[in-house]
C-alpha cells in the first residue's frame, strides 16, 4: 500500500511542473454514501490513470481538456468532460445490481475477474447453489449451466456429466474435480453442499488449460466458505427436511402379469422345458405341476392353488413392503467472523437420508474449520481442517435382489399370506421342492422369507475422510508476492456384515456345508464380515510466485509461476470373517480350513468362503510446472497465456513418455470501453477468443510388456499380461479453441453471452479390434482415433419486470455434436459391434451414434420379422445378418446423447415472497427401448409387450412384436431373430422432451419480527423436485431419462428454515 | 509439526529424479526374471484350464441333448447349440473360444520364451532356466496341437504338404500378420516344439501343473498316434511308462458325496500326468447331456467306471457325474490310463498282439471288481484285439476330449468309420465319416482381420 501512494506521489509532483489543468475530486458510493478507496481514475486522452485514496479523494494535473472516466468493479462506469471549469468533483457511483458479471472466479489457482479475463468460465454461486436442498452438490448443478450435461439424470457422480461434449474415446471421460485449489479425489457425496462458496467451471482453455493433463474433460472448481476479513460474528443456522415418494415400481414394462406367466410357464412345462434337480431352481408353479402329475397334488387342489396365486399381484406387493418414502433431513450451523488480524469460518452439518429401498440409508457428519492469520499486513496464513464422516445402512432388499436366474420375479409369489405370514421366495440354484423338504432331510429351515429377513442382518460402510490444507501468502514490495500451499487428506473406509443366527444367509450356509452324514462344518451362529479396509492418503504441495503490476499506469500485468508435487496412494487390506459369531459378547472364531473341499448339498463340493487375500497399494505421483500471465491495457484489451508441464509416475513408458508440455493462449477486447463506442444502451460488449492445449491421462497403457502378480490356487506365483507393450504409444492431447460475445444492454436488464467453441481430442487411446489369432482378443491399446466436438453455449439473462414484482429469467441453451475424425483401426466387417450400446468408433460420424437394422415388418404367416433383402421380403436371416448386411446398409438412427439441451429458470418476487421454477429440455437424440423379443419367454424374460406380440394373420398391421417361439418353429438361428427386432429401427424413438425439474417458495420474514427475535433474518422455503415430463416427442409412454429403469426417479418435497444472527 | 516436514521431505524429494520412478500398483512389474516367467507359466488358470477341445466334445458321439434341453439353451449359447448339429453356420458371428485361448496362451509362451532368451544364467540358475524353456515350448506344442484337431483337416502323409494347417505364430509382437501354414509344417512345428522340450523338462513336475519328460513323452505318443506313426508313438509312451506307471485301484474309491475323487486341482490323484480341463460348455452340463446308450453299452458288469463315472435317473438315462477334477468339470489333460491306451493299440497294429492286450489287460485290472472276470484273451487275432483296444479306449478316456480326434483319425479306415446321427425337433442331422464338417469353420473375425482362407464346410 505504502509504496502505491509512493508512486502517486512522484507522479503528482512531476506532473505539477507542467501544470495547467488541476483537476481533483472525491467519488463515492451514491446508495451507502461511503468514499471508494483504490478506484482508479482514467484520462483517456491524455493516457493517464490515478487511484483514490483512502477517502476517495484524487487529484490530478493535466495540460488539456480531457475525458475522466471512472470504471470500477460492482459500479455503473462513469464518464464526464474535464477542463479548466472543472474544479472540485463529486463523483457518486451508481452500483450495479447484476452480479454474475462482476464476479471473481477462481480457477484454483488464482482468482480473476471473470470481466477481465478472456477465459470461458461459468460461476454459479452460493445462492443459485442453494437453491436445491439437495446433499450432493454435483445433483443441485442440474440446469444451471451452460455447456454443463448430465448424461445420466439426476447424476450425482463425476461420470455422470459431461462439459462441452466429449474430448476422448476410451480413456476417462470425468471432469476434474477441485476443491479449495486441489484435485479432489474422494467420494462427491463427503463435500456438504452448505459449506460450499461457489462452484466455477472451467470450460475452455484459457480457463481450465492451467490444470494440464487432467483438464481435457474441463474442470468443476468448488470453493468452499471463507471468512471475510472484518466483520463481526455471523451465524446462519438451516434445517431441511425432504421426502422422497415411493418409487413406482410398476413403471418398468418388463413385466407380465400372474396369469400370463403362468400361463407361459404351464406351456414351457408341457414342452418338457425344465430340467429337475434339487440344485436347479424351477418356477413355483412348475412344482405345482410337477406334484400334480405324480399325484401328490389332486386336480382340484392345484386349481385351488392356482386360482389364489393368479390373485397375487408380487411387484405391488414388494413396492409396498420393501420401498417406502424417504425422509431426507439436513441441519447445519456456519459461524463466519473476523478482525483485521483473524477471521474464522465454521460450518458443522448434519445429513440423514433414509432410502427408497426401506431400511437404507445414510448418515453425513461434517465439520469444518477455517482460519486465515494476517500477523503483518504482508503475511497471510489461511489454515483449515475439514473431517467428514459417512455412513450407509444397506440392510433393505430390492426388487433386482429377488430375481432368480432363468426365472426372474416370479408374479404370483407374494410376500406375505393374508394372515401377515412372511411367505418363501425362490432362490438361486436350489428348487423349491428341495428346500421345502430341508427339515425331513435334518437341515435347517431352508426358506428364505424376504420380510423375515429384514432384521436378520446388519450391512454397513463408513468413510472418513478429513482434509487438512494450508496457505502462507506473503506479500511482497513491487507487487510481488510469495505463495505456498499444502493439503493433506486422509481417507479410511470399510464394511461390516452381520448376519444373525436365523437369517437365510447363515441358515443356507450351515445347510449347504452339512455333511452327508449330518455333520455341520459351519455352526448355526452369527456370521460377522469385515469387508477389506481401504486407508488412503495424499499429500499436495504447490510453490508459486506472482506478479501484479501495482503502478498505476494503462498497462497491467499479472503473472503467476510455480511447481506441484502430489502423492496419492491407496492401501487396500484383507478383509475378515468370524464365524460362529456371538453378537452378545462379541465372540466369533476364525479356525476353519479354507482349503479342504466340502461335500455341499444339494449338490457338489466346496470350500468355506474365506477372508479376500487382498494387499494392494496404488501410488500415483505427479509433478508439475507452470505459469500463467495475464496483460491488460487500458482495461480494454486483454491477453492471457498458460504454460504447463505435468509429468506422472506412469509404469511401463520410457522416461521421456512420462511428461507433456500443455499450453493456451487467449484475448479479449472491450468494445464498450473504446472512445469510439458510443451505442446507446448498450452497457456493455466484449468480444473474445482463446485456444489451447490440455490432455487426458490414461495410465492402463505402456510401453513395455506389464503383468499383474498374484497367488494361483495351488499356492505358486502366478504372472498375467495386463499389456502387450507398444512403443508407439503417445499422451492423449485435448486442443480447445473457444469463441465468445459477452453484452449486457438496457441498463442490465438483458444480458448474456454467446460461446462457440470446438475441441480437438488427438491421439486417443483406444482398444484395437484385434485379431485373436494373435493372442489379443479385448486389450489392445493404441493411439488410433482423433475426435472433434463442436458446439454452442448461450445465456441469456433478463431481468423483465424490476417494480414491485420482479421476475427474472434465465434461458441457457447449448448444442454440442461430436464427430470421430481420425479411427485408424482395423475395421470389422461385421455388423455386431455396431449393435452395441457402446459401437465401434467409426470415422466421420458421431461417437454417440446409435445404429439400427432396417424393419420390414412381420410376416402374416408366422409373424416372424421380414427382411429385406435387394427390394425382396424374406425370412432367410442368416443370410440377412451375415452375408447382406454391412455397415452402409445400416440405420444410422440418431445419437444417444441430446444434441441441444437448456433450461428455462424463471424466479418471480413480490416483497419478501420469491418463487423460481426451473424447466430443462432437451432435443437431439434417440433411445432404445426394450421389448419382448420371440423366444425371450424361454429364457425367462417378459415384457408388456407380450400382449401386443403378433398372434394370428393380420395382427402384423398394428404391432411390430413378433409372434411367440413355439417348440416346432424353433428355427436354428435363434440369435438373429432377437437381434433382428431388438436392434431394429421399430425400437427406437426420439428422446426429445421437456421436464419441469423443479419448483422452489422462499419467503423472508418481515424485518420487525425477526429483529424482535434478535436476529437478523429468517427464511423459510419449499421445494419440489422430479414433476415430471411436460411434453415428449416419442408415443410409447416412456420417460427418454429413464427408458430402461426399473422406475422414474421419484418426486420429492422439501421445506426448509435459514435464521442468520 | 509432522505435517511441515512432510511437505519439505515431498518437495526436495519431488526433485530428485526418482520421485516420479515409484511403481503405481505394486502389483505390477514387466516380467524380466527367470521367476517372472516361470509366473507367468504357472498361471494355471489360463495355461491348464479352457483347453481348446470344447468345439471337439460337442460335435463328438459321447452324448445327446434331448430337444426340449437344447431349445431351452439359453440364447448365449447358440455356439454350443449349433455346433451340437454341425450347422453351416456355427458361430454366428460370436466369440470361439477354443481358438481364442488356445492363441492367447501361445502368446504367453512366446512371451516367455522371448524373455528367458535374453536372461544370462548362472549354473545354479539352469536348471530353473531350462524348466521354463522345456515348459513353454511344451504349452506351444500342446496348443498348435489342439487347435489343429479342430481346424485343420485329418493328418495324411501323402497330401500333409498341400493342406492347409493352422496359423503357426513364434513370436510375441501382435502386429505381425496372420497366415496359415500347411497341414505338414503345422505337424512339424508341434513335433518340434515337443522334441526340443523333452532334453529341458524334468522327468517328472513338482506339480501337475506343469509340464515334465513324461507329459512330452505322452503328448509325442498322442501326435504320433494321430499321425499313424505307431512305432515312434508306442516308443515314446514306453518310455513315457518307464518313468511312471501307476494306475489307482478303482475298487479302492469311493465317495463322501456326489464325486469319486479329490477336488484339489489334481494334486493327489496319482494317474494325472498334466492337469488340465475345459470349459463349463452350457450344452455340457450335467442337467442336459446324456450318455449315449452305445457307449454305456460298452460296460461289462463288475467295471466300477459307470458308477465313477455316471448317475442313472429314474428313466434309465446316464448322466455325467464328475471326473479327475473333483467336481462337474470334464478333466481333459494327460493321464497314465491315456498311456496304456496308446501302448496297447501301437503293439496291436504293430502285430504285437500278445503284448497289447497285456497293457489293457494290467488297465482292466485296476477297474474292474476282483471277483469278475476282466481279463481279455492274449491270443486274439489282430483285428479283433484292435476292437478290443479300441473300445477300451472308448470307455477309459470317455468325456476327456479325446473322442474328437480319435473319430478324425479313426474314420480313415473304413473298419472303425462310423456315421453320427442326432436328432432336434424331429429333424436328423448326420455327420459323415468322411464330412468336411470335421474340420471346424476359423472364426469369422479372423478371416475378416487377417484375411486367411477359411475352411470348407
């Protein structure tokens, strides 16, 4: 500061020598009435620039009449004509109320007006964050960014999203994730969203290129609460409490009716479809049957029994039984103050989510800690420790936990009897008949009873996690200034089963390993399982040097450099097991032979499930250097560049492979700020454009030939090639280039930007189709595609109505397509790896392409599907399928990801009431759906679509199912016939819809009643997420999110309650 | 406090150029020892396990599946499904998995010996140095072997040289081109491969795991045997026998429960000579294959190998029970059994009638119950005691993936040429004696990618 005024000075009395005209003056803030320190205060023609002072006072000498101009962050710029009649002035700045352009973003490294840097950044902060109470903070970004998608609804994972397209094949597609300046490389869901500032993503070069060889898929930047520096005690206390409905289970189609399953089954039975043995599982009614036929079941009881199971409806009755609402609730404190020497922040949180699946859940401790220390005026120290603790009950059953294996769910097996008996369920590889007759046998009681079981065991997992970091930031004279960082985080996780004495998992242990002469080997007690603890560390250290110009002068600079270090490792333990476990005194025994053979019933040999021989320790280490400069002149034109150098322990490479040197480059200019600009209403314009490198690291490939060791079952050391070697092989390199148009026009109420930016992935690394022959069929890595996204992000902010009720909009619309444009593989001729959810690559089209077989309806003879072959309708499949098709012949239907999507966010406010909906769209693209296919009957699998499947001639005219497989037709080339409909055109539709994501209330109670409260605000607020679609382009009654989920996630409603003091 | 030193001791170690040499998963290493490639060796799970037979065990005559068994197959197992009838197109495009492992394995035993070339050894290195040689030039042979037996066509001198053989890959880079050799150079090759592992092996393994002097014996008296070369073959399963002969007295076993012998990956098992076994094929599993009523026809009273062997439901149908493995799985390695098999038939066709009929009979001796008459006349004439062995050989080595070669081999002589038949929802399907469908199509993906000739079917 001191030397500031220094340089004021000098300048002041080396201009007096020349003096003729003295200007001085005093600006403040026209609303607070307070003097603004620090504003710099610009003379256009003469180029010359002066800071207030602390009171806002400037004073300067000029040989000519001149333009001030007063331009200042968080204020309406400012410009008058100066000359010899101007005297005193009483400049009052007018603030603006647009935040999101006046923000600092932060891209980890540094922080940056996001005005003045040419990078493409999107800020949401905590507001807008707060707007979804939802405990994951990833989930409450949904919608709220453009450029921002989420491949999979509702997503709460890094995977689940995707920023500005894709820029890799194979390799890792997340986004980085940073938390306070560091890679973040634990579970999302230990980040409690209330101790969240913002979130900044880094979408192009410019803005993300400084993290490197892990920016290729752009970076989320979340930096959590700081203490203010001067402010008294704060305190925010909230509580929120949300329920989830009940999921509809019987939203899946895959799903037939008692009858008809029945019905299925009766016929399979009566084609001598099933094998009988005590260790096959066959359906119920089977048995039933089968008892029927060797007379232990009279004709007149099987009716009976078949009458009362045709009543039984088992999807209703799991989703009532074992789904239930779900209570979510959150509480939190953040305490925030501070002097000029010290401030603090402390936030604690409480999280308790119960799940759809009745009885789990989860439960979030967080406390976190943050202190920054200004000893000197020069020194700043900024320490803070953040512990996490999470733990998740899995102790409920799922409707995917009962299905058996070449039986599913069977439809008219409920869960309890009309008297509120628990009733058995199938389960894998035994027959009813078998365990029905376990206690004859001298067994135990064999039947598993899914609502018996409910309380019959005890599943957890724990992590925690805590988080230790620190900043020493010395200030330095000539604008220099000094900066060291340091974080460690520490993770343990782990799991515990139990087992009680009387759950189905002891019970069929104790049975399975009883011997044929009635010996146990496994005692009727307690099994206790401690899964495999994990205990993971990282240390991160960061050196780094700055420069901002402190001159005051039309020329700015600021430039950082430095180097970072990291070591992550993970540390993988056995696990254990007790048997003969005694909960009560916690007793159990570990003395079994894992390595004899058992006789098992019913069938077979065995050994004792043993604890996992598993030691394992993952270190990844990294180094890096880089530098960023940022210039600006006049405050209109700006340049920035980034250097970086990342080097990696990567195994199996030459050290020369190790590293990549990643660069960006990017500008902007001010249109508004020029002289010449002088558009009315126009606020503000800029236009800018960047261009730079990042890459993407994909440590499975190496040089080298690398095997994996391990111990075989005969107790030798075992060796096994997890690479081949390829010299060849070259880091993946990610080259973005970006263009944007900023502007903001009628005095803020409209503003928005404009962004086109495309992204070049090259040298991707890939699996090579191989030949097997030699010796490779899955893993073959080479660097063999290049992929290009191209897209479109725009934004546009309005604020429609300002009086007494507000409304403000914002549209966000982006489109994003992707072409492979370099695949150097060997290409298969064949058609099946383009039928996948996942094709092959293929040059000059999209990676997300979905393709199709062309449909040519079914047959009125055997309602067999057509194919068309030359213009000629056949049934000759194999034919088709292997010799007539090829990929040109093939559909290319559509991509499976939108290629537009946005959001609409309206927020309304009339006094202290504000309401928002947000409704998100999108457009572009196809989905598969499932259906019954003929011959799926036979392996167990059932669909609605039974009922719509072709049944007698004519029927080919309203339904594209095929008929049945009856025993006789059964025609050698089943495999085409499935695949021949499934993969058709007739199962895809378009995925365009719009859906209203949520609706939010807030209402901040009136100022006389909460002081009366001694407080300084309350707020109460509702909320509503999942309403549902509004309108869909595909007629089949299927949410696009969720075509092949067992349900649609369900709504939920949450009323929560902030109180500042 | 710990905390600052920590930070110092990463940053001035970060600088130091071994920071980034640190292995990421410890677990991993490039194998450059005699150690690390006798690892990759016993990697028992790829190297004796999956043998490539599969394709052979569906197409042979040991079993039926009864229709409503095989359109109940579940539809991933159309390979299985198809094969069953020979059809013209077996794979529909899906993945071969005989072809496919037996490829990969080579590739880990040109690896190998790739790597031990390079590896300077001391004298007391030698023989450790040589045992990983002897065993994957041993892997390789066994391998080319198998893969021949299922897509190459029948061994015959005269036309060995114009017939196509197999791809004959000797070296481990994966980019170098696919081509097939002929029948003769494929033999060759496996004869060589062998001859040059016999001086390196031990007499006999640590384990049966790995190979030995007697597991090459008995696989150069197999290939011999398939390439009717009944001197060398009986020689080489002579000598084979010297090193060890001992059979286990069938009447001495019994069972806890479902299976007759140890489930212990082959370790106590006296008359395994290499462990090995095949993959769990759906169409193979004990629910759904039948023993054909011809072959359990061959059983006389008293042969306690039925019951080891076989359940009987209450229909009268014979099911597989279990075999050397211990458990469901079809054991399809080498045995001493296979030995005296191969002993027999060699002194047969050689005129040593007598003789032959000794070694079955010292074989019979250990299967059968005392109190029955097992033994067979030594005075026989030739062709009758070649019935003899020949039926023998049937029952002994039922259902250990020998049946398919023995079918090519023995379909040459119009004597023993037998014609199978099957019957699926009331079609019947025939494989001719002299079929080209004995010779298995190459995998689609394989022509297409490497561009060789395929198969006539």
């Amino acid at each position: 500061m001191k030397i500031l005024f220094f340089i004021c000075g000098f300048m002041v009395l080396s201009m007096a020598l020349f003096a003729q005209v003295e200007i001085s003056g005093k600006v403040y803030d026209r609303n607070t009435q307070t003097p603004i320190a620090g504003l710099r205060v610009q003379f256009v023609k003469a180029q010359r620039m002066i800071g207030t002072d602390e009171k806002g006072y400037f004073k300067m000498t000029l040989q000519a009449a001149d333009t001030l101009y007063l331009d200042h962050i968080g204020y309406v710029p400012y410009h008058t004509v100066v000359d010899h009649n101007s005297r005193f002035l009483e400049i009052g700045l007018e603030a603006q109320t647009q935040s999101i352009d006046l923000v600092e973003v932060n891209t980890g490294y540094y922080r940056v007006a996001k005005e003045r840097s040419p990078g493409s950044f999107v800020h949401i902060d905590s507001m807008l964050l707060n707007r979804s109470p939802s405990p994951n903070i990833l989930q409450r970004l949904e919608g709220l960014a453009p450029g921002l998608q989420f491949v999979n609804a509702g997503g709460a994972d890094a995977q689940d999203i995707r920023i500005r397209g894709l820029g890799t094949i194979e390799s890792d597609e997340r986004p980085l994730i940073v938390l306070d300046g560091f890679p973040y490389e634990g579970d999302i869901n230990n980040i409690p969203p209330n101790t969240i500032e913002s979130v900044t993503l880094l979408m192009d070069a410019a803005a993300a290129s400084i993290w490197g060889a892990r920016a290729g898929n752009g970076v989320i930047v979340i930096t959590t609460k700081k203490n203010s520096r001067e402010q008294p005690i704060r305190i925010s206390v909230h509580t929120d409490a949300g329920i989830t409905d009940r999921p509809d289970i019987t939203y899946s189609p895959e799903w037939l009716p008692a009858e008809k399953v029945m019905a299925i089954e009766k016929q399979r039975y009566a084609l001598g479809h099933y094998n009988y043995a005590d260790n096959v599982t066959i359906p119920y009614y089977v048995e039933l049957l089968r008892a029927n036929a060797d007379g232990d079941l009279t004709d007149g009881e099987l009716a009976g029994l078949e009458h009362q199971l045709k009543s039984v409806n088992a999807r209703e009755e799991i989703m009532e039984h074992l789904y239930s609402p779900a209570l979510t609730l959150q509480h939190g404190i953040n305490m925030l103050g501070g002097s000029q020497r010290y401030g603090f922040s402390l936030s604690a949180s409480y999280l308790d989510q119960q799940g759809s699946v009745s009885r789990n859940g989860n439960k979030r401790y967080n406390l976190s800690f943050r202190n920054r220390f200004r000893p000197i005026t020069a020194l700043e120290i900024d320490l803070g420790l953040s512990y996490v603790n999470q733990q998740v009950r899995n102790n409920g059953i799922s409707y995917d936990d009962l299905s058996v294996v070449n039986i599913g769910v069977s439809p008219y097996m409920g869960l309890q009897d009309e008297n509120g008996r628990a009733l058995p369920l199938l389960r894998n590889a035994l027959s009813h008949n078998y365990t029905a007759r376990a206690l004859s046998l001298g067994l135990l009681d064999w039947e598993y009873r899914p609502l018996d079981e409910l309380r019959t065991g005890d599943n957890r997992s724990f992590s925690q996690e805590l988080r230790v970091y620190s900043t020493v930031n010395l200030t330095l004279p000539w604008g220099i200034y000094a900066k060291a960082d340091y974080q460690y985080t520490g993770d343990v996780a782990g799991s515990r089963s139990l087992y009680t004495k009387d759950s189905y998992y002891v019970r069929n242990m104790v049975n399975r390993f009883t011997q044929p002469n009635g010996t146990r080997i496994i005692p009727q007690n307690g099994i206790l399982y401690i899964g495999s603890p994990s205990e993971a560390f990282s240390h991160y250290g960061r050196m780094s040097v700055g420069f901002d110009s402190p001159w005051e002068s039309a020329h700015r600079l600021h430039a950082i450099g430095g180097f970072e270090v990291r070591h992550h490792q993970t540390e993988t333990f056995p696990s254990n097991l007790l048997y003969n476990y005694d909960e009560e005194y916690q007793i159990g025994d570990t003395r079994y032979n894992y390595n004899q053979s058992y006789t098992v019933r019913p069938l077979g040999n065995s050994f004792i499930t043993g604890p996992a021989a598993v030691h394992r320790l993952l270190r990844n280490r990294d180094v890096s250097y880089f530098g960023n400069l940022g210039y600006n002149y006049l405050q209109r034109y700006f340049l920035s560049g980034s250097l970086r150098y990342d080097a990696s322990n990567l195994f199996g490479v030459k050290t020369n492979q190790k590293g990549v040197p990643l660069w960006s480059l990017g500008g902007s200019w001010d249109i508004s700020r020029e002289r010449f600009f002088n558009v009315p209403n126009i606020d503000f314009l800029r236009i800018r454009a960047t261009y730079g490198i990042a890459g993407n690291v994909n440590k499975s490939v190496t040089h080298f030939p690398t095997a994996t060791y391990s111990t075989s079952n005969i107790g030798l050391r075992n060796a096994t090639y997890r690479t081949f070697g390829n010299p060849s092989l070259r880091w993946e390199k990610v080259a973005t280039e970006n263009l944007g148009l900023d502007f903001r026009v009628l005095n803020g109420r409209l503003s928005g930007s404009l962004e086109f930016y495309g992204k070049k992935g090259s040298d991707l690394i890939g699996n090579d189709l191989m030949d097997p022959t030699t010796g490779v069929s899955t893993d073959y890595k080479i660097n063999y595609a290049d992929i290009a996204t191209r897209g479109i992000d725009l934004q546009l902010t309005g604020r429609i109505l300002t009086g007494k009720v507000g409304w403000n909009t914002v549209w966000i619309g982006s489109q994003v397509s992707n072409k492979v444009t370099n695949y150097y593989t060997k290409d298969a001729t064949g058609i099946g790896v383009y039928l996948t959810d996942s094709p092959n690559p293929v040059k000059n089209s999209s990676r997300d392409l979905v393709y199709a077989l062309p449909w040519s309806g079914l047959s009125s003879e055997n309602g067999y599907p057509f194919v068309e072959m030359d213009g000629v309708k056949s049934q000759q499949y194999a034919e088709f399928y292997d010799r007539y098709m090829d990929f040109d012949k093939l559909l290319k239907v559509g991509v499976r990801v939108p290629t537009y999507y946005g959001s609409i966010r309206n927020t309304f406010d009339y006094k202290d009431i504000e309401l928002g909906f947000l409704i998100t769209w999108k457009a572009g693209y196809v989905f598969r759906r499932t259906s019954m296919y003929p011959g799926a009957e036979y392996a167990a699998y059932y669909h609605e679509d039974y009922d719509r499947r072709w049944q007698s001639p004519g029927d080919e005219r309203s339904t594209d199912v095929p008929a049945f497989i009856a025993k006789e037709d059964m025609p050698v080339g089943h495999n085409y016939l499935s695949t021949l409909y499934l993969q058709s055109e007739a199962l895809v539709s378009s995925g365009s819809h719009i859906r209203l994501h949520d609706i939010n209330i807030g209402y901040s109670l009136p100022a006389s009643l909460v002081h009366r409260l001694n407080m300084k605000g309350i707020r109460v607020k509702l909320y509503c997420r999942n309403l549902g679609v509004i309108w869909r382009e595909n007629k089949v009654g299927i949410d696009p999110d969720y075509a092949r989920s067992l349900y649609v996630e369900p709504r939920f409603y949450s009323f929560g309650l902030t109180g500042d003091f | 406090m710990r905390t600052r030193y920590l930070i110092l001791l990463l940053l001035t170690s970060a600088c130091s150029p071994d920071f980034l040499e640190i292995k990421q998963d410890v677990s991993i290493g490039t194998p450059y020892t005699i150690q690390d490639f006798q690892a990759v060796l016993d990697h028992n799970i790829r190297m004796n396990s999956n043998a490539s037979v599969i394709l052979g065990m569906v197409g042979s005559d040991e079993f039926k599946v009864s229709s409503e068994s095989w359109n109940g197959l579940p539809t991933a197992s159309f390979v299985n499904k198809n094969a069953y009838v020979w059809a013209d197109d077996v794979y529909e495009r899906g993945t071969v998995d005989d072809w496919n492992d037996a490829y990969e394995r080579i590739l880990y035993t040109n690896m190998a010996l790739e790597g031990i070339g390079k590896i300077v050894f001391s004298p007391q290195e030698q023989p450790d140095w040589e045992n990983v040689k002897g065993s994957a030039l041993f892997f390789r042979g066994l391998n080319f072997y198998q893969v021949a037996q299922l897509f190459a066509g029948v061994y015959r001198s005269a036309t060995a040289h114009k017939e196509p053989g197999i791809p004959i890959r000797l070296e481990s880079d994966v980019t170098a081109s696919t081509v097939r050799s002929t029948l003769r150079q494929t033999y060759d090759r496996i004869l060589l491969d062998l001859n040059d592992a016999l001086p390196l092996l031990p007499d006999k393994s640590v384990n049966t795991m790995r190979p030995s002097k007697l597991s090459a014996f008995c696989l150069l008296a197999r290939v011999h045997l398939q390439m009717e070369m009944y001197e060398e073959a009986y020689s080489f399963a002579l000598k084979a026998l010297e090193i060890e002969d001992g059979l286990t007295d069938y009447t001495t076993l019994s069972s806890a429960g479902t299976y007759f012998f140890p489930r212990d990956n082959g370790a106590s098992h006296r008359e395994i000579v290499l462990f090995n076994y095949a993959k769990a094929a759906t169409i193979l599993t004990s629910s759904r294959l039948q023993v054909v009523d011809d072959l359990i026809a061959l059983y006389r009273p008293g042969d306690k190998r039925k019951d080891i062997f076989y359940t009987k439901n209450a229909q009268g149908v014979y099911f597989y029970r279990g075999s050397f493995t211990g458990y469901s799985t079809f054991f399809v390695g080498q045995s001493i059994p296979e030995l005296y098999l191969m002993a027999a038939e060699c002194a047969v066709r050689l005129g040593e009638v007598k003789e032959g009929i000794t070694w079955l009979n010292n074989l019979r001796a250990m299967r059968f119950d005392p109190q029955v008459d097992y033994e067979i006349d030594t005075n026989l004439g030739q062709s009758v005691a070649l019935d003899h062995v020949l039926d023998e050989r049937r029952i002994e080595l039922a259902f250990k993936g020998l049946r398919w070669e023995d079918l090519r081999r023995l379909n040459k002589d119009p004597r023993y040429a037998k014609e199978i038949k099957r019957e699926i929802n009331g079609r019947e399907y025939i494989l001719q004696p002299d079929s080209k469908r004995y010779v298995w199509p190459i995998p689609d993906l394989v022509i297409e990618i490497s561009g060789i000739e395929q198969n006539d079917r």
